[in-house]
C-alpha cells in the first residue's frame, strides 16, 4: 500500500509469537484470543503423518468431515466475535472419483452454524507432475471464507488496491505459485496466499480492553476509473461543467434511477431533502445518462475507527492451527501481526525476515 491514506494504524504494543505442540481439535488457548485462522487442514487419505489419531487417515469422507466440523467448533471458542477463517482445502480421489470433499465439508460448516462467504479458487500456475492420462491435471483448490456473523473484520478497500484492483471488488480468482521453502522443498501454502488472507480479515490493531478492532472509514469521492470509457467520458463532462462536489454527493444518494427505493436516501429517511433532489436533478442535466457512473465513485480512507476505551492497542493475532514448517506464521508476522502456531509437530523456530525468531511454547 503506497498511498499513505491506506497505511495500517500502529498498534500501541508491540507483537507477540507463539506455538503450540497440541491437537488443533484442543488448543492450549484461552477463549476470544484470536482474530483470525489461516490454515490448511490434512487432506483425507493423501499422507499419513504417523501420529496417533491423526486428522486425515479416517475411514470414510463422512468420517473425515465430522472430525473438520469438530475442530471448527473448538476454532469458533478462541476466535474473537469479529474473527473469521480462510480454510484451504483439497479434494481426493477415491474408486478413480472425485469425492467432493471441499463442499462437503463446507455445506456440513453452513448447517453448524458458520456462513460461507466466499469460495475462493486457488489457481496454481504449477504444481507437481500428474501422470494421469485419462484425465486433466488438477491446478486449482478451493479456499472458502468461513465467518460467525455478518459483523466480521474485513478489509476490502485496503486488499483491492494492495492487489491491483484500484478501489473495485475483488476477482475470488487468485493465481499463485508454488514457491520453495528454506529446505528445497515445495511448500503447500504459498506466502502469498496468507499475505492475501491476512490482509482481507486480520485486523491491525484492537483494542485490548473492549476487544473491538480499528475498521477502515470510507468516503466516496468524485473521481472514476478511467481505464473504463464511459467513466472517463463521465469525467471529462464533469470536469468540463460548472457542477460542483454537492451534484455528486446528490447523485449518490439519490441513486441510479428515478423509481422506487432508489429515490430513498442512504440516511434511512426514506425520501430525499428537496435540496438535495434539485442537486441531484441538475446534475443528470448536464450528465445525461452518465450520471450513472458517479454512483460508483472511488472511495477514500478517511481515517481508523476508535472506541471510547482509554487502553492501549495490540496487533491482530492470526493463529494456524496446522502451521507444518510455519509458512503462514512467517507470512503473518512479517506483516506486523501476532501469530500463534498450533501443530503435533511443530517447527522448533520460525525465522522471520525482520531478523527476528519465534521460539516454541
């Protein structure tokens, strides 16, 4: 983020790392201590770890997604009101068949209670050698938005331009690689993958005593996409009238047509103020039919939330609760957040561009 208004705020205390040698169905952590999970669970019958009672080698897809829900319910205990997830996840063959256990298990997430936000599809630009021969190549895997509530962490506006998307919504496309870790070896969940997560649902600073997250505030400017023609003509009849920052601001709350709700102002009012209908009038005037385009407007930060507390902030913790080799803690911290790690084998130390390390808890 190079715009300076899209700078996270600084968090008062500084971050904290961890991990955990523990089962991710009883994590050693205290209720409401986690703003937000990363991860990427065992996949049924792909590799057998040898640990006992192990999450993976189960009998049956039925079984495989019982245990995931189990451990989603014991997530949701640690996870903070506005946490959410972004849960990775693959499928296996089985009989020479797909068994479609991403969306049995997020189905099996909707009827426990959890809302699917988003499916997101992982696209991978390589991946390892597949000699099949009577089918294609998988290249992509499923990475669904698991939230609590609809009153969730989430900052669009601050991925969109981190990410290329320019202040628009988001493609739920996301083409990223393999990379190599430290060992040579191919590692399954790309920084890039968490960078991204991280940066659309893990607050960057919260408060440490009503526990509510800073949210980016928002305002809808003047200006439009111009890369899209009929913006940029939009613009040059804007700019080339005697209309002012009031005609828009009047459009956008008028909205798009003259019918029904979209004569109803934002403000909950149910009609508009008759200044502000005249506004809105005279500026369709001199736009025609690209009045239109002002209701999509770019936006701005205008500044952070803050809460009424006098108590410091601490960053956002993102846990993993099958963190492996650690890729997604080193992810995560690099970018100013806690992290907490959770394995049956967990990494003895996370080495952190920063120069800093992680030691086992």
């Amino acid at each position: 983020m190079t715009d300076e208004s899209l700078k996270y705020p600084t968090p008062d205390r500084s971050p904290t790392h961890e991990t955990h040698e523990a089962d991710a169905r009883d994590l050693p952590l205290e209720d409401n201590t986690v703003d937000f999970i990363v991860t990427s669970p065992p996949y049924w019958q792909k590799r057998d770890y040898g640990f006992e009672d192990q999450i993976g080698q189960e009998e049956t897809p039925e079984e495989y997604v019982e245990v995931i829900i189990e451990t989603l319910d014991e997530w949701r205990r640690v996870l903070t009101d506005h946490g959410s997830i972004f849960f990775n996840i693959g499928d296996t063959y089985e009989k020479r068949s797909l068994t479609g256990i991403p969306w049995k298990v997020a189905e099996a997430a909707r009827e426990d209670g959890w809302l699917v936000r988003n499916e997101i599809q992982w696209v991978k630009e390589s991946g390892m050698p597949d000699p099949a021969k009577n089918r294609l190549a998988n290249r992509h895997e499923p990475i669904f938005h698991f939230t609590q509530n609809n009153d969730y962490y989430y900052d669009q506006h601050g991925y969109s331009h981190k990410y290329g998307y320019n202040g628009a919504n988001p493609s739920d496309v996301w083409n990223v690689g393999f990379e190599r870790n430290t060992g040579g070896h191919l590692a399954p969940f790309p920084s890039e993958l968490v960078e991204r997560a991280v940066t659309l649902g893990c607050p960057p600073a919260v408060c440490t005593e009503c526990g509510e997250p800073r949210t980016r505030e928002l305002r809808r400017t003047d200006k439009l996409d111009e890369s899209r023609s009929q913006a940029k003509r939009a613009m040059e009849i804007y700019e080339q009238s005697d209309l002012t920052k009031e005609h828009i601001r009047a459009i956008q709350s008028y909205g798009i047509s003259d019918a029904g709700k979209a004569r109803e102002i934002q403000d909950g009012t149910g009609r508009n103020a008759e200044e502000v209908q005249e506004l809105a009038e005279e500026a369709k005037e001199v736009l025609g039919g690209y009045f239109r385009e002002f209701t999509f407007a770019k936006k701005e930060t205008s500044g952070w939330s803050e809460c009424d507390c006098d108590a410091p902030t601490r960053p956002g913790v993102m846990m993993d609760p099958f963190c492996g080799t650690g890729t997604s803690l080193d992810a995560a911290a690099n970018m100013g957040f806690s992290t907490v790690g959770v394995d049956l084998d967990p990494p003895e130390e996370i080495q952190m561009s920063l120069g800093a390390s992680v030691q086992q808890g």
